[in-house]
C-alpha cells in the first residue's frame, strides 16, 4: 500500500470531500434539519424554519452548509426555496465506498 502524499490529487480531493460531508455532520442543528427533512420530504424553508425553531437567516446558513456537502438539495419554486435529504448521498456515508478508503482491498 502507497502512502498518502500530496502528489496524489485524487485521493487528496476525495478526503477533501469527505471532510466537508463530515464536517457539515457535526453539528447537532444540521442533524436536525436532516432528521426533520427525512421525515417530511420536500420542505419549504419558511416551515422548516418553524419545525426548527431558528429563524431564517440563521437557518439558511445551516443549509448553505449541507447544500455545499451535498447533503439536502433545493428547488426554488417562485420565491420559496424547498429543501430535501439527499438520500442517495447520505446513504453513500454508510456504504462499501466510504469504506474502500479504510480496506488495502479495494
């Protein structure tokens, strides 16, 4: 097994990847807004905002951040922006591709 260097792009920007998915996890807000998204579906922002109990400018900044993991998705439909999981996504953190990074098997 190669160690890790920086003069492997692919696996650097793969970690870098991960990371930012990781990272946008570790917060117990945007597991909420996750959570509240898996058990609506397609949500618009202005009810999510009272589902969570955070207003909206403080809310969009916690979407921002899983939108940029890829986490939810969201559709504008006139003013309103709708959110949704990602399932495939999310369903990629738990799966045998996340886990090839951890296995000289793969």
């Amino acid at each position: 097994m190669k160690p890790f260097s920086s003069q492997d792009p692919s696996l650097e920007s793969t970690f870098v990847m991960y990371e930012a998915k990781f990272k946008s996890l570790a917060d117990q807000k945007r597991l909420h807004i996750m959570h509240l998204l898996c058990q609506h579906g397609s949500t618009c922002v202005c009810d999510l905002s009272e589902m969570i109990g955070m207003p909206q400018s403080k809310l969009s900044y916690h979407l921002k951040i899983l939108l940029d993991a890829n986490l939810i998705t969201k559709e504008t439909k006139g003013t309103w922006s709708y959110y949704e999981l990602n399932s495939e996504e999310v369903n990629n953190l738990l799966s045998p591709e996340l886990c090839c990074l951890f296995h000289s098997s793969c």
